[in-house]
C-alpha cells in the first residue's frame, strides 16, 4: 500500500514526535559543552555562536582544548573536518532523496545534518514510509528540533559555567562524555581494533603540543580499523 502523502504541518510535527525521545539524551551534553566553553574562558556569546555557526556537538567539544590552549586556526579546524567527515557518508547517503530539491532547500537541510537526524530519517525514507513531497518537511521536524534543544542545552550549560565555583573545575566532562559516544560504538573487531590503536596512540602522542596528539591518535585508529578489517576478510575467503 502507497502511504499518503501528508501536508507539511502534519510531516514537520511527525519528524519532531519521531526525534523527541532522543532529545532526552542530547541535552546533557549541549549542557557539558556550553558549561565547559565558559571554563576555557569564553564568553556566552562565543559560546552560542559555535553552537550556531558550527552546530556539531562531538567537533565542538573537541575544538574546546585546543581553543583554551591557543592552538592555530589551521589545527582547529583540521581536528573538527576530521570528526566531522562522517557527514559526507550521511550526505551521501541522503543525497537520493533530496536530489530534485532547489539548492536553498538542500542547504537549509544540509545545515541540520547530524548523527540523530540522519538516523531518524534514513531508515524510514528508504523503506518508502515518507513520499517525496513530505520528506523534507519531515527531516526539517526532525532536524529543527535537534538544533533547538542545542541551543538551550548550550546555554544552559553557559549559565552552570558562569555561576559554578572556580573549585569545581569541569574538565573532566570532556573526557567522561567522549567515552560516552565511543563505548556504545565498539561493536565488532574491526571497531574494537580502532579503539585500541587510536587509544595507545592518545597516549603515546600525548606529549605533541596544542593537542595534535588527537589527530594523530584519529588517524592511527582509522588505520588500525582498515587493518583488522582487511585482515577480517582475508581470514574468511
């Protein structure tokens, strides 16, 4: 059965209903951000701003060190293409379904990819339970309602900051929540294999100055995957 085609309205409220029970868990982290930027010593409007202008949870905490220690612009920006370049699979991926949009749509929804709304979305689109007509209406539910609860997570956690003692030192928050996002995600050899290789080299790289040693810890956990999933598939052929 072709399913019908919904009116904007009712698609923008069903991808915010869809992504609602996420939020719940997105929240602690926009707080851990914007609490931890006011530690590094920026202002609540800098804050917001690399809320807005960069709108990707995971590039900006790990931008937060290297900002406080003075890293370069060039440094900075290679740690967050680095995180980020999964977006370029999720576009990839996404791409077919937006392909007859105008560009001011695309660009808009381009804006709003992250990790949760391409998850609520793309299973759903590509088992044909959204018409073309409402997906992006859908997807804008989903991603508006992401970005939202950013903002205020964010500047919730700018006002902890700034009323929270001097003694009470939030750095461990970055390293508690990026343990976070990466256990859940060591599912297999291949995954566990870049967890270990990229951990060993976090810890040996260490010493490199304006936090390089995370680059290059990402770039030998990326080959450490490859590698076990090479030597994965030669072991069953």
């Amino acid at each position: 059965e072709v399913p019908k085609t919904a009116s904007p309205s009712v698609a923008l409220v069903s991808g915010a209903r869809t992504i609602a029970p996420v939020l719940l868990a997105l929240l602690p982290f926009g707080v851990a951000f914007g609490a931890t930027a006011t530690e590094s010593g920026l202002s609540a409007l800098e804050a917001l701003g690399m809320s807005v202008f960069i709108a990707a949870g995971a590039a900006q905490l790990a931008a937060l060190p290297l900002l406080s220690a003075g890293a370069s612009v060039a440094v900075v920006v290679l740690t967050v293409l680095i995180i980020n370049l999964r977006m370029m699979l999720y576009s990839a991926s996404l791409a077919p379904h937006f392909r007859s949009l105008p560009v001011g749509w695309k660009g808009l929804l381009s804006y709003h990819l992250t990790d949760q709304a391409y998850a609520a979305t793309i299973t759903r689109f590509d088992a044909g339970e959204t018409r073309e007509p409402e997906k992006r209406w859908y997807y804008l539910g989903v991603g508006l309602s992401v970005w939202t609860t950013w903002q205020a997570a964010t500047m919730t956690g700018v006002f902890l900051g700034a009323w929270a003692s001097e003694d009470w030192s939030l750095d461990f928050v970055l390293p508690l929540i990026f343990i976070a996002l990466a256990v859940p995600a060591i599912k297999d050899r291949t995954t566990g294999a870049a967890a270990l290789a990229a951990g060993v080299a976090a810890i040996v790289f260490a010493v490199l100055p304006l936090n390089l040693g995370l680059i290059a810890a990402a770039l030998v956990g990326i080959a450490g995957g490859l590698a076990a999933e090479t030597l994965s598939e030669r072991s069953e052929r």
